[in-house]
C-alpha cells in the first residue's frame, strides 16, 4: 500500500508546479505563427516581461532553456579572448564559467565556497586591480539553486562604479526571477538572464535575455554572432518570425501568457512577498529540526537564502534516502543535492533541497512539511521536535 496516490507535488527547485491556467491555455490546436492573434499577444508580452524584470529597456526570447540564455547573453556581448570575471557561490556560476570558455572567452573565478555569498569588497578588488581593463563582464548567480545563496547585485553595482571600471554587470536570475525581489535598473545590472520554467510558471522551453543600454552598445563591438543567438532581430524584430529565429513557439506563449496574467494579476510586490512568508515557513520548520538532529542548513544567515529554494544537509547518504520515501511513499518529489560534494558525500546523497517557487500556497508548503517530517521519522533521521508548529505559526502570523 501506498499513500502516493493522488495529485503528485513536484516539490523541486524547477520546473515549478505548473497552474491550471497555464496547462489549459496550451490545450489547444496550433494557431497561425504569421499573423493575428498570436502575433499581437506575444508583442504584448514583452512589456509584461518587462515589468517582472524591471527594466524600461530591451528584451529577446529564445527556445532554450537557461544554458541556451547564459550562451545567448554570452555570444553578443563578447568576443574570444575577452575575459570575464566568475565570483563563485555554487554550481551554477560555474557552469556560466565553462559556457564562456566553451566560447573562447577567458573566465576568472573566484571561489566563495557554498556556504557564503559574494564578498563585493574582494570583487572589488579584483577590478581595480585590472587596470588595462581586460575584465569585460562580472557574471554572477543572483540565487544559485544548488546552495540557495542569495546574491547582492546592488552591491556588485557599486564595486564595479567604486572601481572605476567599465565591465558590464551580468546577472543570471534564472531561478530568482519573480520569487526574490530583482531591480534590474534601479541596481544596475547590464544583462539578466532567466528561464520560463521556475517563477514564471511555464513549462521549460523559453528563455529570456533582459539588456540596457550599455548591452546593447556592446552588442556592436562584438564581431560574429550567430544568426540564430543574435538578440538584434529578436528584440527588435521587423518581422515576427525573427522574434524566435524561426517558427515560435506557439504554446509555450499561450502557457507564458498565462502566467504573465496571474504574476500581473496578484503584484510582483505581492507576489515577492508571498515567497517571502513562504521561504519563512520552511526555514521555521528546518530550523526546529536542526536544533536537535542530523539536519543542517547550508546557509545559516537567513538576510542570505533565497525565497525559492532551501538546500539542506542530514547526513551521508540520507538526503537520498528521504527523497525516495517521500516520492514512493507520499507524492511528494524533493530536489536532489547537486554540486555539494565533498571527500565525506563525494556524491551529494546526504544533501536534499526544497523547491518553494512560483505557483505555490500555504497549504502545499505546510504538507510538503509534514510529509518531510513523516520521511525522517519512517528512514530514522534524527530530527528536533515542533518544526510543524512553527511552520504554522509563519502562516498564522502572515
């Protein structure tokens, strides 16, 4: 016997729980690509788009996922042999790295570890150092999903300014990005990179790349793009075709729509918020259990962890353990523990990280807790006791 049956709970840190609305809105026969009514939508959509990153300035959708971004933000704005400058927190940073040296271009890392967030001071070192200003981008992880470390890109924006130094600011918010507050211009990021799958809601397929003026200037020093990452066509297009460099992708725009009118149709301000209460239930209930078990955040400091995602340690091969009862057991898919390696967890099975993005309530987060706590109980995983209570005492409080 099993209690899995019913509606699964896809609690991962993307793809996200997908609306209703945005699965009915796909279901349906493919629409004309050239002209009316898919046309004129997706030409809408791009100030919405806009709003959520906000940003007054340019915007171009790719069919891609968030590798497809990272190159595509990557390819028109640098030339081989630049480099670039890759101030490390997790995974994902160093994945850019090693998109921008499959690129030719000549990346600088700086290792932060995965348990603490950029040190803009040593960034800022770093750049006022490179005096002949060879350093022609800083790319960072606004949230990077592997350790659930939350980047200041404000603070970025000043050391670069303190610094005197011209390197574009590029931010990857694929798994922040309508979860965790992004002011794009108002803090001064250049170039901001994202996906449809996480805060978005839609299933994966799209890619964003949001640019300002100092972008797309760049953009002109670069000497080959190809036809297909080119941002010129899609973000200015004289034909609609050019928006996707080819046939578009007729119903991730009808998903993507949708989306667009619940995030608009709550408030980006309340939707930051409700992520915000809903990040504090889990780390209400995560901190009880630790008080008095195997379990440990990976970051301490909550003023430092994303409203999307919490990573967690419990033990050498428990992290693992714990997923598979809650899948088989209750429906419920917890994220696996990704780049948290280490001689004692060479594999990552004692890390496991809950997914709280996008289409996201009081309800799934409370249960999804309880079936954590049932988890540990059932693979005997120590664990302190009134996590439940308080997670409840978050949402009582609002």
């Amino acid at each position: 016997m099993s209690l899995a049956h019913g509606r699964p709970y896809l609690a991962i840190p993307g793809p996200s729980v997908m609306p209703d609305a945005v699965l009915q809105a796909m279901h349906v026969p493919a629409p004309n690509i050239y002209e009316g009514a898919l046309v004129e939508m997706t030409h809408a959509m791009i100030p919405d788009l806009k709003r959520i990153a906000r940003t007054e300035h340019y915007a171009a959708i790719y069919i891609a996922n968030g590798h497809g971004a990272w190159e595509a933000a990557l390819s028109n704005v640098l030339n081989p042999g630049d480099k670039v400058l890759v101030p490390a927190t997790g995974r994902f940073a160093f994945g850019w790295a090693d998109m921008a040296e499959g690129l030719g271009l000549v990346p600088q890392i700086i290792d932060f570890g995965l348990r603490a967030p950029i040190d803009a001071a040593r960034v800022e070192e770093v750049l006022a150092a490179d005096t002949g200003h060879e350093i022609k981008a800083v790319l960072f992880s606004h949230v990077d999903t592997a350790t659930s470390i939350r980047n200041d890109p404000a603070a970025l924006r000043a050391a670069l300014d303190s610094a005197g130094h011209p390197a574009l600011l590029m931010a990857d918010c694929i798994a922040s990005l309508a979860c965790d507050r992004f002011e794009m211009d108002a803090w001064g990021v250049d170039v901001m990179v994202a996906g449809c799958q996480k805060g978005l809601m839609t299933p994966p397929g799209l890619a964003f790349v949001f640019f300002n003026e100092r972008g797309h200037e760049a953009r002109d020093r670069v000497t080959r793009v190809s036809r297909y990452w080119d941002w010129r066509p899609r973000s200015e297009p004289d034909f609609f075709y050019n928006f996707f460099g080819g046939t578009a992708p007729t119903h991730h725009l009808l998903g993507l729509r949708a989306a667009l009118d619940l995030l608009h149709g709550e408030g980006i301000e309340a939707v930051w918020a409700r992520h915000e209460t809903l990040a504090r239930t889990v780390w209400a209930a995560c901190e009880v259990w630790s008080e008095a078990g195997a379990m440990r955040m990976n970051i301490e400091d909550r003023s430092l962890r994303s409203h999307a995602v919490t990573a967690l340690g419990v033990g050498f091969g428990n992290g693992a353990k714990l997923r598979e009862w809650t899948a088989q057991n209750a429906g419920l898919t917890l994220g696996l523990g990704i780049g948290m390696a280490s001689e004692e967890d060479p594999e990552s099975s004692g890390f496991f990280r809950i997914g709280h993005m996008g289409h996201l309530n009081a309800h799934m987060v409370l249960g999804a807790l309880g079936v954590i706590e049932a988890g540990m109980q059932a693979v005997q995983i120590p664990y302190g006791k009134g996590a439940l209570a308080a997670a409840a005492g978050v949402v009582a409080a609002g």
